[in-house]
C-alpha cells in the first residue's frame, strides 16, 4: 500500500502508508511542477507522472536502491522505466487505459 505525491520543485515522493510519518523514496526528473500522477491499476510497482515541462515518466517502485552505473546517470534514477519527452505543453491529465491489452498511459496535454 503506497501513496505518490509531487511537488513544485519536480521531486516526487513515495510513502509506505503503513509508516506514513517516513518517505520510502524520492525521485527527480521532471524539470518543472509535478501536475499528475497515476498507479498502473493491477501492477503495484508502476506509477506513471507528468508535469509542466511536458514530460511523461513510466516509473518502477521495486527499483529503488538499485545500483545504478555512473554512465547511466544522465538517463535517469534507476527506477526510471521509460520517459516521454515529446509534448510541448503542460500535461494536464494521465491515466492508464482500461482493457486496452497494453500498458500506456492516455494523456491529456494543454497547449499554451
């Protein structure tokens, strides 16, 4: 049982709800304001997130502590799975399809 949250700064916060007073982990991609976040609904571990830069990250929980080796860096926390850098807007809205047989996030982007 776990709780995501975002920030202004682009930091993204992961709590174990069965000890809510500590952060299990923080990680940090987005460039600007966190404006969505979603668990994947029947894989625990994924969790997907937007922001006003324009970004959509595909995160792996049960990555974190991994380690990482320093030529990965630039690409990303361990848990990163996947980004999608390609919008020019603030994403406004995510989720993931139901019963679409594949695991993607629906986006909803806002144009400036």
């Amino acid at each position: 049982m776990f709780a995501v949250a975002g920030e202004e700064s682009g930091m993204i916060g992961i709590w174990d709800m069965r000890m809510p007073e500590m952060v299990l982990n923080d990680v940090q991609h987005h460039d600007k304001q966190v404006t969505a976040l979603e668990w994947h609904p029947t894989k625990e571990q994924f969790f997907v997130s937007a922001g006003e830069d324009g970004k959509v990250f595909l995160w792996d929980n049960s990555k974190c502590g991994e380690e990482q080796a320093r030529k990965d860096y630039e690409d990303g926390p361990p848990e990163l799975v996947f980004p999608h850098i390609h919008h020019s807007s603030l994403i406004e809205d995510i989720c993931w399809q139901p019963n679409s047989g594949l695991d993607i996030p629906c986006i909803a982007s806002v144009e400036n």
